[in-house]
C-alpha cells in the first residue's frame, strides 16, 4: 500500500470504525470527497482479519464501480477478479476467490433474492448513499430485513459525503455514526454568472479559457447534457487547436470504458487536461490533475409523469449538496479553484438535497421486486422515504397489463421468470411472451434498447448495424444477448435475427406505447394510451403509419418525442394484439356537432371508422356521447343558474377553509374529471346537446353533496345572513377570498364586529354602501371601521345624505334601512 492512500483522513477514525463494527451491526460514516471511503476503507475492511466472510459494496455508477475495483485491486499488486472484483449489468470479474465485490445497478438486489441469508457475506457497504439511486434504496431496505430476519450477523455500513441524516436515522436509528475530515486542500470559491444575453456554450468556453491562461492544472466541466458536452467540446478543441499542451475530452455515460478511463488517468507530462463531463464525475471519482472546476450548476433530471406514463427530463439547479460535491473534486491532490457560473444568491436558493429517484421516477422495477421479497404493500418497509402512492398504483397496472403480476398484487409465472432475466419489466415481459420464432429477435432488440445510440431513434436500424457487426458496441451487445438467452434456457444467433418484425417484438413491451400516425405523412402520432407523441421530420421513422415507440422523452410539449421506436404494420398488430369493435357518439371539432360511429380500436387508438345513425344508439351510448361533449368543450356548456353557481362556490370555499371535513372538488378540473360520478345518472333520456338544457344544476349538485353534507354547507357557509337592520343579506363567495357582503352602512350600525363564516375561521369582507348604494368603505374589522375611518365618513356623507342617520356612536346606534323620518 502506498504512503500517499495511508495518509488519506478516513485513516484517522478507521481503528474507531473497526471497533465499531465489533459492538454494532449497523453504522453511517460520514466523509467528504477525497477522504478514502470508497478506496482505502474497504482496502483495511478487506485486510482486517475480524472479517473473514464477503465483502460487498454497492456503487451507484458503472464507471466508478469498475474504477474502484481496478483501483483497490493495483494497491494489492493483483488483475482484478482475485480477491477483489466487480459485478455490473452485462459484465463480471470475480473468482473463487473473490471477497471484496464491487457490484452496481440491481446486482445486490439480485444476490438478496437469490439468497435471502446472504451466505458467507459479513458486510454491505453502501457507498455515495447520498445519490439516492432507487437501487441503493431498495437494496438498504432488503438489507435492513435480511438483517433483522435472516442474518442478525450482517454488518451494514451506509457511506456519503453530504448525508441527510434525520431522513437514514429513522430506519437505523440505534446505528453508529462516524464522521472523517476531508482531505483539507483549501478550495477557493468565484462566482461568474452570464451576462444578459450571454448563452450557456459561449460562457463555459469563456471561462474555460480563462482559466487555462491564467491558471494551472487540469480542468474539470460540469455540464447537464451530453448534447452540451459534445458542442463545448466542439467549440473549445477549435479554439485550442494550436495548442499541443491542451486536451479537450468528454466523460459521460455514454462513451465506453476505454474512453471514460482516458479521461480520468493523468495526463502524460506538462500536459493539460479540459474534461467535459455530466454528474458522472461528481463522487467517487478522482480525475487525477484537475484542480479547476467550473460548475454550469445545472443537471438533467428525469421525472416519472403519471399521467402519461412517460419520463421528463428537465433541466434543474443541482441542489446546494451537489454543487459542494463538485467543487471538491478542485482539491483532490492539490488547493484548487471552483467557479461557478451562476451567482452566490442563486446557490442559497437551490435546495440542500436532490430530491431521491424513488420519489420521481418509474417504480415499475421496484413493485416487481417487493411483490417477490413478498412485500407489494411497500409501506411495511423499511425505505427512507415512503415512495408516492399513485406512483406505485401506477407501476402495479404496468405490471398487470404486462401479465407479471395477478390483480392482487402476487406474481405469475411470467412475473417470477422476469425477475430471473434481470431486465427492466418490458423487456422482459417482451422476451417472456414473444413467439420462439421471434426470440432471437427480441434478444437483439432489448440489448440495442439497454445501449441505444444517441445519434438515431431508428431501432430498427441500431438492430441491422448489430446484425451487421457494425455497431460502435457490438462486442458489448452480442454478450448482453448470449448472457440473457442462457437465462431462457436457449442461444442467441445473429443471423436468426429478422430485423423486420423488430416492431412486432416491441409492442409486447410497449403495447401502451403502439402509436398511429395522425395525418397521413406526417410527424405527429397517438399512442393506444392516448398521449400524443412525435418524431423528428429528419427521422427514419417520419412517414410510417405505425410505430412502437419504446424510449419516449416528454419535455414542455403536451406530446412527447420518440427517442426510439420501429415500424410496425397494422397486419402484424392484429396477429398479436385484440382490436375491439365498439359504438360511439363523440363530438367532433371539426364538425361541430356529435357523430355516431363505429369504430374499431386498440386502446385508445380508432384504426377503423364506419358512421352510424344516432337511432341506433342504446341511451347508454347516448348518455356517454353527452358526457364526451361536456369534456370537450367544458362545463360552460351546462345550464347554471345563479344558486347553482353560489353552491358551488360556497362548496369550493368549504374545502379550502374546513380542509378536514369530506368536501368535494367542485373546481373545473374536479367537475370534469368525475363527470361519470356526478352527471351520467341524470342524462337519460337526453338525446341532443339542445336537451341538456333541460337539466337543473341546483338540484344534481344538491344531489351529488347528499346528506348531512347540504345541511353543514348552510350553516357552516350560509347563502345569506341577517344584519343588524332585519333585513336579509346575501353572501358572495369566490375561490381564495373572504365571503362578501355588500349592505347599507346604516344596516350595519349597532354591529359590533364584523360577522364570520365557518366556525368562526373566516371573517366576512363589508362592503359598506351609501344610501345611494355606492360603496363607501370595504373592511373585515368592522370595529376598527367604526372607531377610526367612520369619522371621515360621517363627515362627508352628512351633509349629502341628511336625511339618513350619521350617529357619533354607530356600534350602540340602532341599526336602519330607512330615513330618520321612520325611526321617530
């Protein structure tokens, strides 16, 4: 081992650390970047003999996994796969006598299922916990019961840099904690936001050129895309081009390993290094010479929308965690410089951490694992955040749909034989369900979609350039392939591989996703789950009828793009996939008018229409054709009368003042969206949009509400009030603000306070008006009005309104709607 690694600060607290795992099982060891956890810490764990079992430590990325791995495994003088080795998606380097494994993505919860004991492993390590990858989280929560069920022995060491720990202390409360100093390089801190105008491209080259000229050392760019990546890349290589001394390169995902390495070895000397890079860089990593970071503080962050079942990625201000991650990759191995191309304010603002994958994405994967740990009901588990409920409804019907999993939520025989194969769930619900002739197929169309090619969204084109032996990875996809068909007891053949019917094999695992051209020639589709989609016009896909759009990317758009996807023919569907036949009356835009049809569909896609007379409609199509119309054009289109439009508002009012009572959503949105609930039971019998003219909203919203709901609305918020006068006053009730009463000031006199609504929470907004109806004063503290403006009122009203009482006591005056005349 080399002085430099024994120098490095986790070295100060491993005897405390060793100790600790003697008296505890669970342990959170805090430590900045470049302080050895992820390097010399499994090193000494490795080589202290207390532990005499396995050692597996999971990473949340593929590049820094197998860094490590070669890393630790060159500091014993050993190839990798001795007593050290790795274990990624699509590759392995272990051996017999392997004890330290460093393993990424869904390999430990692979080992777990397999081996719920863990035989023979005596500890997890879970390093850079703080990215909160979903596999990190999934995999502590297996671990935490493997511990407490199967093997009370198991050591769990949870490791980060930035750690939120009140969120990790409520699964392992009673775990050890330790904390190690950073390497104590000094980093100096500048901030270089854009100037008005100035584009992100021409601003990293400025500041990247800067630096070269008036600093020393390599330089590390942090960027939120690789499409960002390769037009700096671009811009700066022209810009140093005579240069000899200067090297620009990227460092992303993409790229493979030869590359990603020659990017993070040091470079030759009197050398320069500008590495491009994503977030890839930002733990575990140490890019040897950098010490300049520039920071564009932005990231591309994927989101799951529920609603359309796609992902958006959007680009976001990495949170204030993140930045301080980066920044220390400037003081590796020497003081360095960060510099920040946005404003200090602007790095207050960011929130402290990202917000974790489990709470934003799809978890699809996740509900496939918990039905096989036998925990579906994922609440009984022990994750650090709960994921969202919706979120996981949602991944269930995937599952369902997809014939994996049974309505209650335990797995079928497909769903047990997917989790075998090791694929995300369509992937595997598409080689599971593909006829054998086709297998060979569908193998080379799920390993080309686990590495697609970012410069064509054909996969049908990715797939002949594999079978042509042609593809930039062909070495990498071909044992992707023979690996997944030896899980499916079969072999993998290039030359079997019939690249037409690569569409008919994906709409297996996409049959949300089968989309159909909305105009003839064009780029704008519609899937069978009713989200619009598009392709480029410069696409091989542009012009094709039907396509099975596999990778979608949903941006500010109402339709999503297709990254990729393949053709696919309407004869070819209809061999595997049921189209239903079904009458129809809808309202047509382009008509304006409703139109009866029959029509023949694969979800929500209508690949046949054949008009129909509305007569030989059943009034249940009738009624739904009208309830259609009323989606479309919105709730306008109904008959409300002015009680019906108050109860509505007075019901909108309740929910948002008396939240915990069971009011309904009576917003547009929440009208519309439960039209079959509340208006379908009174359309019988309506046979023409002229006919819904006939309804009586008062009367079906009284109906909807029910009881004892009507009763609590009118004393809770009644329609009127009863003012100081006699007379009786109605109330006006709009969304986020106070009811309003408008009401002769005389009316009012002998009133004390202002009046309330709902249970006292809300005071009534006084519109006071002169005897003339004009209004004079608008007020909710009535008291103050009387003792303070009230004067100024008196003042200038006496004289005009004479005849009308202006008292020097209004709050004892007794109140009136008459002249002073009828109070003799």
């Amino acid at each position: 081992m080399t002085q430099v690694l024994s120098n490095l600060p986790i070295n100060a607290i491993l005897d405390d650390i060793i100790a600790s795992l003697q008296q505890h099982s669970q342990l959170i060891i805090q430590a900045p970047p470049g302080a050895g956890k992820s390097t010399f810490l499994p090193l000494q764990l490795l080589l202290n003999s207390s532990f005499s079992g396995k050692i597996i430590m999971l990473e949340p990325r593929r590049l820094a996994a197998k860094s490590i791995a070669s890393f630790i495994a060159k500091q014993l003088a050993e190839p990798v796969g001795q007593r050290v080795g790795y274990r990624v998606r699509g590759e392995s380097k272990c051996s017999n006598a392997t004890r330290l494994e460093i393993v990424t993505e869904g390999v430990l919860t692979r080992m777990i299922q397999s081996d719920p004991e863990l035989t023979g492993v005596d500890m997890l390590l879970f390093d850079e916990f703080h990215e909160r990858s979903i596999h990190a989280d999934l995999g502590l929560a297996l671990a935490l019961e493997v511990q407490q069920v199967f093997n009370e022995q198991l050591k769990i060491v949870v490791m980060s840099a930035t750690l939120d720990q009140s969120s990790l202390h409520s699964i392992i409360p009673d775990a050890a904690l330790h904390t190690s100093e950073g390497r104590g390089f000094p980093i100096e801190q500048r901030y270089a936001p854009a100037k008005a105008n100035q584009n992100l491209i021409a601003l990293i080259c400025q500041q990247t050129l800067k630096a070269l000229h008036e600093e020393q050392g390599s330089i590390l760019v942090f960027l939120p895309s690789i499409g960002l990546i390769n037009a700096c890349l671009e811009a700066l290589t022209d810009e140093c081009s005579g240069d000899a001394q200067v090297k620009i390169m990227a460092l992303h995902g993409g790229l493979d390993f030869s590359a990603q390495q020659q990017a993070i070895q040091a470079s030759p000397q009197g050398q320069r290094k500008v590495v491009l890079t994503t977030n890839i860089a930002e733990t575990s990593l140490t890019i040897e010479g950098v010490r300049i970071v520039i920071d564009s503080g932005l990231e591309n962050r994927a989101s799951f929308d529920l609603n359309s079942g796609v992902t958006r990625l959007e680009q976001k201000w990495v949170s204030q965690s993140s930045a301080v991650q980066r920044a220390g990759r400037a003081g590796r191995t020497e003081p360095g410089i960060c510099i920040r191309l946005y404003s200090e304010s602007q790095f207050k603002q960011n929130p402290s951490h990202t917000v974790p994958e489990i709470m934003r994405s799809d978890l699809s994967s996740l509900m496939l694992e918990a039905a096989q740990w036998g925990s579906c009901d994922v609440s009984s588990m022990q994750f650090v955040q709960q994921p969202p409920t919706a979120a996981v409804s949602v991944a269930c019907a995937l599952l369902q749909s997809l014939t994996l999993l049974t309505p209650d939520l335990t797995l079928t025989q497909q769903g047990k034989r997917a989790l075998q194969l090791g694929l995300e769930p369509r992937l595997s619900a598409m080689l599971l369900r593909v006829p054998s002739e086709l297998l060979d197929t569908a193998l080379a169309s799920a390993v080309v979609l686990e590495e697609p090619m970012r410069n064509s969204d054909d996969i049908g084109f990715q797939v002949v350039l594999f079978v042509e032996r042609k593809h930039p990875k062909q070495g990498l996809l071909k044992r992707r392939a023979d690996t997944l068909a030896k899980r499916m007891h079969s072999s993998f053949t290039l030359s079997a591989v019939k690249s037409a019917q690569i569409g008919v094999c994906l709409s297996l695992a996409y049959p949300d996703r089968i989309a159909k051209q909305r105009s003839a020639n064009g780029s704008q589709y519609q899937l069978t789950s009713g989200h619009g989609a598009f392709v480029d016009d410069s696409s091989r896909l542009s012009g094709d009828e039907y396509l099975v759009a596999a990778l979608l990317q949903k941006g500010r758009q109402s339709s999503s793009r297709i990254l990729a996807g393949a053709h696919v023919s309407r004869a070819e569907l209809e061999a595997l996939h049921t189209f239903e036949q079904k009458k129809v009356l809808q309202w047509s835009d382009e008509k304006q008018s409703l139109i009866a049809e029959q029509q023949l569909t694969l979800g929500q896609l209508v690949v046949q229409r054949k008009p129909m007379a509305t007569a030989d409609l059943s009034p249940e199509l009738l009624a739904s054709g009208m309830l259609d119309y009323v989606a479309k054009k919105g709730l306008s289109v109904l008959p409300w009368s002015k009680e019906s439009i108050l109860l509505r508002s007075r019901v909108n009012c309740a929910k948002q003042w008396l939240p915990e009572m069971s009011w309904p959503d009576w917003s547009d949105s929440g009208l519309l969206n439960s039209l079959t609930q509340w208006l379908l039971p009174y359309l019988s019998g309506i046979r023409s949009v002229k006919g819904l003219q006939t309804l009586n909203m008062l009367d079906i919203l009284n109906a909807t509400l029910g009881w004892p709901m009507n009763q609590k609305i009118d004393a809770l918020l009644p329609r009127s009030i009863k003012v100081p006068s006699g007379s009786t006053k109605t109330l006006q009730y709009s969304a986020d603000q106070p009811p309003k009463l408008s009401v002769k000031l005389q009316e009012m006199f002998g009133e004390p306070q202002s009046p309330t609504v709902a249970e006292g929470r809300v005071k009534v907004t006084l519109e006071l008006l002169s005897p003339a109806q004009r209004p004079l004063q608008v007020t909710q503290d009535l008291a103050g009005f009387w003792q303070g403006a009230y004067k100024e009122v008196q003042k200038e009203m006496k004289g005009r309104y004479p005849k009308h009482p202006w008292p020097d006591d209004p709050a004892s005056h007794q109140a009136t709607s008459k002249t002073k005349r009828h109070l003799k």
